[in-house]
C-alpha cells in the first residue's frame, strides 16, 4: 500500500496540532481551577462546570460522561462538597437515589471562569473572517 507524502505528513502536523491543543485545555482546565478555588484541582472543575452546565446528575452518569474512574469521581466531589462548591440531594423522580448539583456558589464562581474564557477565545477568532470560523466549526464537527 502506498501513500501520499504530503498527506502523510498533512495528518502529522494535524495530530501535533491537537497535541497543542490538548495541553492548552488542561492548562485551561489548571488555571480555571484555581480562579474558581485555589484547592480546586482541574478534574474537579470539569466535574462542576459539568453540573453548572448540564444539572444535577447521578454520580454514575457523571462518571461516564467524563470518562473518569467512578473513585476519582468521589474523591472529587468529596472534595466539591467541603469547598462548597456541590451538594447532594435526594433525586425528585426516585426518592431512593440521589443527585449531585452544583451550588449558587458554583454556579456563579464556573460562570465567571467560563465568561473570561470565552472572551479570550472570541478575541482570537475575532481576528478571522467569518466564513473562516463557520469552515472551522464544521471541519471539527465532521472529525468528531
């Protein structure tokens, strides 16, 4: 099987590039962490901006949705708990189980972080045209 140098060398530089990007979300992630609280560690604060955005969640879907050890999950929503940051409550459609929801404190703190965040990401784009950015969004759509 023979391949196109160019492409072959196309799709490393695409790879090194999400490498790039990778390591500029989970320096993000270190940095939205301790706007939110200095002891808030970056799985955490995916773990509340999580449940900022979608709700209250059981700690298994949760855990899911994150692709993360359902241990880790409990140790970091332990510690959301004593920071103040979530709450466990009794589930409203099964009295039997409970749900994890983030505070008004979260809510407001994650708010904040992602505000600052999003104004840095649409000053950088800002210097795109538009059909630039709508040609962006719809290439990461059709890889992910």
């Amino acid at each position: 099987m023979t391949t196109d140098p160019d492409l072959e060398a196309s799709i490393a530089a695409v790879e090194e590039e999400f490498g790039r990007l990778f390591h500029r979300a989970r320096t993000i992630w270190r940095i939205s962490a301790a706007q939110v609280h200095p002891d808030l560690q970056p799985t955490g604060y995916k773990v509340v901006a999580t449940l900022v955005s979608r709700g209250p969640a059981h700690a298994g879907s949760l855990a899911e949705e994150l692709q993360i050890d359902k241990s880790l999950l409990s140790r970091q929503l332990r510690q959301l708990e004593e920071l103040g940051l979530t709450e466990s409550r009794v589930d409203e459609h099964d009295a039997r189980s409970r749900v994890i929801a983030a505070t008004p404190l979260a809510i407001e703190q994650v708010g904040r972080v992602k505000a600052a965040n999003q104004a840095q990401m649409r000053e950088r784009l800002r210097e795109w045209e538009p059909g630039e950015i709508e040609l962006f969004a719809e290439l990461l759509g059709r890889l992910l």
